[in-house]
C-alpha cells in the first residue's frame, strides 16, 4: 500500500479482490443502464431532461466555419432528474397506472398526496429507497382494483455508487469519465478539489483562492496509477480530505452515453473504392 499525506488531502492506494467485484459490479450495471436509457426514451426521460438552449435559426441542421477550435455550438443542456440518483445508487421501480373506468368510488385522498390524479387515464408511479409505505400501500390497493390497471414498466437494481444525498448531479455527453469537484475549508482559506476517474488513472487537483497561497505546492496535483496489469482492475484510490467540506459545493459530473446526441459521420477520402471510405459514430 502506498500513501501520501500533506495539509489538504491524504491519499492512500491498494488493489485486492473485493476491489474487482466492486468495480465489476459498478461498471457493468452503469453500461447496462445506458443500454437501457438508449433503448426507451420513455425510461430515458426519469433519468435526465434534455434541453436545446440555444437559438434555432433556419434548418435543423447547419454547418458551421470557425476559427475557434473550442467553440464547438454545443448549446444542448442535460440535466439531472429527481431519480438519477437512484438509478446510480439503491434502484427504482417504475409503474405504469392507467385507469380503467371513471367510476370514483375507489378514489383514495392518498392518490392526490402523493402527486397522481384521480381523473388521468395513464400516469405513472415511481418506487424508491425513499418513498414512504403509504406509496407502497397505494401501490398494492391500485394493483388490487378493478378499476386501474398496474404495469411494471421498469425495475432497475441500481449501479451500487455511494452518493450523498446532497452532491448535486451533472451530466455531460461529452466525457467519458466521472468528475467530482467540491471547496473545502481549510483553516481560514477555501481550497478547490477536482478528482477525476480516467483509464487506470485517478488525478486530483487542489487549487486556491488568488488571495491564498497553497500550504504545500507538492502533492496538489497528482495521480493514482496502475502500472502493473494483474492490478489492473483491482486497484482502489482512497481520498481523506482536510478542513471542512463545503456541502453544496459538491458536484459530481458523469458521463452520459446516448445515442441521441450522436451524430453519424461518412467521410469520402477517394472514389470508387471502399477502403477509402470512413463511417463511424462518435
């Protein structure tokens, strides 16, 4: 085991098998969900709001000139939902309600509590870790009526990540690897963390405010790294970080794999001849 400690962060490193299984089960269920959000949109939508907040002006579709390799015009915004987190921690069950008849002598008060309407034909239900046993209880005395019909549109065991309930959740379909960014209070200075997950790579960067110089410069930026390949899958970076989290600072960013914001692309190098023809998805 290896370990490095100075006055903002403690970082220690190990690889054993309970860290395989981990990350196994992790990583597996995370392409899975993917899969699943590209194969419904319907599902897609409990997991993230996709939003264009640009300006349409004209086609659809437009090509662009600019000198400027970073202004890419990515003017879509994804955002999370109040289920995202548990698609990537506990799980989650989605139920489908439609109401058979309009007879209202089944209408239970709790219908409308808990944000469904007696009156709609089809709506849905959605079972979390947190919903409270009277959801469960109307769930059961529905699935029992005569008058709705309950459907089990989605049963998802979740991805096993550990999240607090107050990170906020980002989504970028532009990175491949998850992000986690946080300030943390450090005697009477205010120190910003980026951890980010990379290919059998972990960096961290601390950086402070133009006002405060940084206690130690050495180790406020480095990495955790897999060097040798019967450790690779099983290696784990632990992170204690100095001073006082500040909680709603904390960010974790993750990447978002979805077909919908791909974009096919042929390129012709020749004619008349397959092997000069490029086609690929991003």
């Amino acid at each position: 085991m290896y370990k490095f400690e100075n006055e903002l962060i403690s970082v220690k490193e190990n690889f054993d098998y309970n860290n395989l299984v981990q990350i196994e089960n992790i990583t597996r269920t995370w392409f899975q969900l993917m899969i699943n959000l590209n194969e419904s949109p319907k599902i897609r939508s409990f997991f993230a709001n996709e939003d264009f907040k640009g300006e349409v002006i004209g086609e659809t579709l437009e090509v662009r000139l600019t000198d400027d390799e970073n202004d890419i015009y990515n003017d879509w915004e994804v955002t999370a939902t109040e289920y995202t987190r548990h698609f990537l921690t506990s799980g989650l069950s989605i139920y489908e309600i439609t109401k058979l008849t309009d007879d209202q002598t089944e209408h239970d008060p709790s219908i409308s509590e808990l944000g469904l309407s007696p009156t709609e034909k089809l709506q849905t239900l959605v079972i979390t870790a947190d919903s409270s046993e009277d959801a469960t209880e109307l769930l059961r005395k529905l699935s029992s009526s005569k008058h709705f019909e309950v459907v089990n549109l989605h049963r998802w065991v979740g991805c096993g990540m550990q999240i607090p309930s107050t990170a906020k959740l980002h989504l970028d379909p532009n990175i491949v690897w998850p992000i986690l960014e946080f300030v943390s209070k450090v005697g009477d200075n205010e120190y910003k963390y980026r951890i980010e997950n990379s290919s059998n790579v972990i960096r961290w960067s601390i950086n402070g405010d133009e006002s405060n110089a940084l206690p130690n410069s050495s180790g406020n930026n480095g990495a955790v790294v897999v060097q040798d390949k019967i450790v690779q899958g099983q290696a784990k970076g632990e992170f204690s970080i100095k001073g006082n989290v500040v909680t709603d600072s904390v960010q974790l960013t993750l990447p978002y794999t979805c077909a919908s914001f791909d974009i096919l692309t042929k390129i012709n190098l020749g004619e008349g001849n397959d092997e000069q023809l490029v086609i690929f998805t991003s």
